[in-house]
C-alpha cells in the first residue's frame, strides 16, 4: 500500500474521530446515528495512522504529493 494520504489530512481525520468519540461519549450521539458515526470515527483513525485511504485509489486522490518527493 503506497501512501495517499498527507499529514494533513491524516491530522484532520484523528481530530473528527476524537471529536465523534466525544460527542457519543457525552450523549450526544445516541442510537443508530452515534453507530454510524462511531464505525466512521474508527475508520477515520485506521487510516489516519496508515495514511492510505481505499476510496482515494478508484478516485485517484493524492494528498501527499509534496510529502512523497523526498523520499525513495
């Protein structure tokens, strides 16, 4: 798996996911939504910490143009 994901993206993706656990956490997700938004707010930090997002490939999406130069 080639990363597609850049650092800020990966960034933003945690920081949803916590604010989610949070607002279910405090009650304000509740029921069929707060599951929904919970299975999104593990998938936000699965690939936040991988840095590859699966429905970036089919879109050819790449947020991490710049970060992959340098590297080989």
């Amino acid at each position: 798996m080639k990363k597609n994901m850049g650092s800020f993206d990966r960034t933003l993706r945690i920081i949803l996911a916590i604010v989610i656990a949070l607002l279910i956490l405090f009650g304000q997700l509740k029921g069929i939504g707060g599951i929904i938004f919970g299975i999104v707010a593990i998938i936000f930090v699965i690939t936040g910490i991988v840095g590859f997002c699966p429905l970036y490939t089919p879109l050819k999406i790449n947020t991490a143009k710049g970060e992959q130069e340098g590297k080989q």
